[in-house]
C-alpha cells in the first residue's frame, strides 16, 4: 500500500511536470513553429545548395571519396531528419543562469528534485521532437524524397535516437552545472557543439577524414551521435551492438560525473542573487 501511494506520487510529480512544460513551450504557437522547423530547414537548403556547387564545379568526378551528390543529400537530408529528433535545445543556459542567480534556493526545497525536474523538461522537449520529426519524415516519404524505412531500421534508429538524446542530455547538464564555478558556461556549450558536429559528422561525413583519425575517433561518443545513426537510415550496415556499447559506457560515466559534480556544487552554492 506504502509503495502504492509512492509510486502514484511520483507519477504525478513527473506527468505535471512534463505537462507544464509542453504548455510552456507551445504557448506561442507560430513562434514555436518557427524557431523549430525554419531553421533545420534553411541549414539543410544551404547544405543542399553548397554540395550541388561543390559537385558542378569538380564535373570531372562523379564521386568524391565514394560520395555521389544524390548520396551526399541523402546523407544530409537524414542529418537533418535525425536532428529532428536528437536535437539539443540549450537548456543547459537556463540551468547556468539558475544557479548563478540563485533560483535553484527554492528548488532544493520542493519534494521534485532538480535533475529529476530538469530531465522532465528534456522529456517534454523529446515529445514534441518526436512529433515535429515523424511529421518531417511523413512528408518526406510523401512527396518520393525517401523511400520507406523497414521494420528492423525503423526500431535500431529509435533506440539510437534514445541513446544520443540521453548524451545530450547528460552534457547539457553538466555544461550547466559548470556554472558553480564559472558565470558564464555560454562559450563553452557552443566550443563543445561545434567539436561534436566537426567529429560526429555534421559537416563532413568522417569518409572525408584521415583514417588514422576515424580509428581514434571510434572510441570516443562523436561519430556515434551522427554518423553511424544516418549511415543505418541509409540502409548501409553499421555495427549495431558496438555503437550502443559505446555510447552506453560514456553516457554511464558522464551520469557519474554529472552526480559527483551537483553533489560537489552544492558545497560551493551561497545562493547570491536571490
């Protein structure tokens, strides 16, 4: 009966809380729909527009590093429909400035933890993710963009997409928590950003990459966050079971180091500002 009530009392924390924030978060509707789809799109025209005169002005090549231009825009059209879904908004700003200005005073407070609190935003920002990416891809398979994805991919990619927003959700963090020690943590979310996309292969596929690096790179978190996830999409095979033991291992100790850095924040938290 106790476990009960401890269950439905945490289940209620969690709906509400995830319910707040999609409210918050739709509440300007035209707004919202701007800032999440003009901006992928507009990037993804550019990429469009800049291999096209990449691939005119080499006409001599068919293929750069074994890229055809209709397989390079289908390599960044699934960029784009996987950043759909993966795509980390900048919270970690909110939580910097939360601890600087000290707001997070009342939330040590309340009987819905901090992190708890902050990974039910995340959540609710994965729901309307979800939606706005399947939408995207429903009208990609509309229009003869893609062909249809089977069963087996469709699966793989879901839980790779699950896999990389937990990253990103554990870096987010701890960029934030930075803020304990450093007013600003700006900076250095952006330095981190550009180095994954430079890595993951957002910007280049890492067959442009010298070998030697691409084989250091495998055992760091960056090329599976883009790379391997559109290389499945495409139908080409990746090793599936590397590339979740991979990104499972660095997201546990990131998850650590993320505790050992609130715990050890708090110790420095005064709560000036309030």
């Amino acid at each position: 009966m106790k476990l009960a009530k401890i269950i439905k009392w945490e289940y209620g924390k969690w709906t509400q809380s995830i319910k707040t924030a999609l409210i918050k978060s739709t509440n300007y509707k035209m707004d919202f729909f701007l800032s999440l789809i003009v901006p992928v799109c507009v990037y993804f025209f550019i990429k469009y527009n800049l291999w096209s005169s990449i691939y005119h002005f080499n006409s001599g090549e068919k293929q750069i590093q074994g890229y055809s231009l209709d397989k390079m825009i289908q390599y960044q059209f699934w960029i784009m429909i996987f950043d759909f879904f993966v795509r980390a908004h900048f919270f970690s700003e909110n939580l910097s400035e939360s601890i600087r200005l000290g707001k997070i005073s009342s939330f040590l407070l309340y009987p819905f933890g901090f992190i708890k609190y902050q990974l039910s935003l995340f959540i609710s920002d994965k729901i309307i993710q979800l939606g706005v990416g399947g939408l995207a891809l429903s009208l990609a398979l509309c229009f003869y963009f893609t062909e249809p994805l089977n069963g087996a991919i469709l699966i793989k990619s879901f839980f790779l997409m699950c896999l990389v927003s937990g990253f990103w959700f554990v870096i987010q963090i701890i960029v934030g928590l930075l803020a304990f020690w450093h007013d600003e943590t700006w900076s250095l979310n952006v330095c981190f950003r550009f180095i994954a996309a430079f890595l993951s292969g957002s910007l280049l596929p890492l067959d442009f990459y010298p070998e030697a690096l691409t084989k250091i790179l495998l055992w760091t978190p960056f090329p599976y966050l883009i790379y391997f996830p559109v290389k499945g999409l495409m139908g080409e095979p990746i090793n599936f079971g590397f590339t979740c033991l991979v990104l499972g291992v660095w997201i546990i100790g990131l998850s650590f180091f993320m505790g050992w850095l609130w715990k050890r924040g708090l110790k420095f938290y005064t709560g000036s500002g309030i």
